[in-house]
C-alpha cells in the first residue's frame, strides 16, 4: 500500500508550518493537523474581542529567523516588517508606569525617573545580552547540544564564568547585579518569567529566562524591535 503522506504534522502553530513547508519544498507529501479553527498557533492575530484584534501571545518578529524569510519567500506571501514605538509599557499599581522607546535617551530618561544608576546601567546590560547573543547566535539552527560541548563553548576563565552566570543562576541574580530599582528589574523579570516561564525569577537556571526577555541586537533581520527593547 502506497503511504498518502510523506510525513504527518501535529500542531500548524509556528514550527509545524515551518517544518511542513520546508518539507514540501524538498518534494514530500504533507500532512498538517491544527485542532483549532486558525493556523500560527501562539503566533496569530485574532479578534479576542469584538472589532479588536491583536496578537494574542507572540507579538514580534524579532525571533524569526532571516534564513526562513529567505528560503520561503515570505514577502511575497505579504510578510511586512513594522517596527513599534514605543516598545514596552508597565503599569505599577500606584499609577507609575514605565515606557520605553526606541530611543535611549528617552530611555535614560524615563528610567532615571526610579535610579540614575539604572539609567546609566541599562545600555549596559543591552551590551551584556549582545555580547552573549554572539555566542548563541553561531548555535541557533543547530541541534540543542549537549551539556559538555555546550560549555566547551565558552573557553577560558571570563567565558567559564560567563557560562556559568548564564546557565545556573536565576533571572534575579543578574538583575541584581546590574539594577537596584525594584520597578526597573520588575519590568525585565515580568517579561522573563512571566512570558517565558512560570519559575520564579529566584530559581536557579532562569537567567536563560532573562535572555529570552532581554533587549538583543537585531542583527538577524530587520525586527519589529531595535535595541533597547524589552521584547520577549
Ligand atoms: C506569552 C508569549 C509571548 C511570546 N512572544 C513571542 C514574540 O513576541 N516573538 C516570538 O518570536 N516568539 C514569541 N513567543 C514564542 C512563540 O510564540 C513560540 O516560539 C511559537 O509559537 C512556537 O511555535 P510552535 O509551533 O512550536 O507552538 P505553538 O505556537 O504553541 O503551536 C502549537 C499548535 O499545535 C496545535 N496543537 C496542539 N496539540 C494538538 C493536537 N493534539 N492536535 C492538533 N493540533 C494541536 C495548537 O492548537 C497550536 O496551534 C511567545 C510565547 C508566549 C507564550
């Protein structure tokens, strides 16, 4: 018996349309499976309520990679790069918020609001997250590596240590170190461990989380974010 499909796909979010058109590309035969009405998974726009649509999880392209723009050819299936500002808002429950923009001195600004040392220490900590963003940058499309060759990744005493703040100690730790507002880490720990994971912010391994949340360089693609953003 001939076999209908070449391959079958549960899930038509994000990746299982990705895979699913990188396979009829190569000539097999798809088959996708979606429960839901809509296909993109957590990566749609819908009508949550009436005459208002929005994204209802992800929100920015900034993760999508340059390469699947390219050899899918998604412009010419409408894909359009908008950037947004201002980039990230937090409201407090004592009326104070936090806005941030695409541009740092308005940036500065509005975070001198709560510390002077934060303001000054937030490009700081976007330098931080490029320079890690170049090591995982080579890493992205391959295979999850394991755990020694992970690490072997990072060679000598700096980036051993680097490794080790990256990949065993919490979200918080590394706020602390950087930020001494509790409004100012409570915005980065918010996106980090809310968006990304249900840990708590203290618990050991989740300042990976605070990658996932942190402003990178968008040196993949032309993004929806530019640094500084607090884009998830
Ligand atoms: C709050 C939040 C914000 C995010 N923001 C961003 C962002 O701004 N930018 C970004 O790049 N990424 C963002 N992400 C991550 C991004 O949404 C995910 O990486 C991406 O959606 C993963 O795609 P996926 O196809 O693996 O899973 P999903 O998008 O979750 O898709 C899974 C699909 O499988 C379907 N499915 C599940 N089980 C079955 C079944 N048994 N039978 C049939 N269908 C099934 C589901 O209905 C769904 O459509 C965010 C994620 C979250 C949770």
């Amino acid at each position: 018996m001939v076999a209908a499909w070449d391959a079958v796909i549960v899930g038509g979010g994000h990746n299982g349309l990705v895979s699913a058109a990188y396979l009829a590309k190569a000539g097999l035969k798809i088959l996708v499976l979606e429960r839901r009405a809509i296909v993109g998974g957590a990566c749609t726009t819908e009508e949550v309520f009436p005459g208002v649509k929005f994204s209802r999880l992800a929100y920015s392209a900034g993760l999508l990679r340059p390469e699947i723009i390219r050899d899918l050819d998604l412009a010419r299936f409408g894909y359009e790069v908008h950037a947004f500002d201002p980039q990230f808002f937090l409201p407090f429950p004592n009326g104070e918020s936090i806005l941030l923009w695409n541009d740092p001195k308005r940036n500065h600004r509005e975070l001198a609001r709560f510390s002077k040392k934060d303001a000054e220490a937030y490009p700081k900590y976007v330098a931080f997250w490029t320079e890690v963003m170049e090591l995982i940058e080579a890493i992205l499309l391959e295979s999850p590596p394991p755990l020694p060759d992970l690490l072997g990744m990072f060679k000598g005493a700096e980036a051993e240590e680097l490794a080790k703040r990256l990949l065993l100690q919490s979200a918080a730790d590394l706020l602390d170190e950087f930020f001494e507002s509790a409004e100012v880490k409570a915005m980065l720990s918010a996106t980090c461990c809310s968006m990304r994971s249900t840990a708590s912010s203290r618990r050991s391994g989740t300042r990976r989380a605070a990658w996932a949340a942190s402003p990178k360089p968008s040196r993949r693609q032309p993004s929806t974010t530019e640094p500084p953003s607090t884009r998830a």
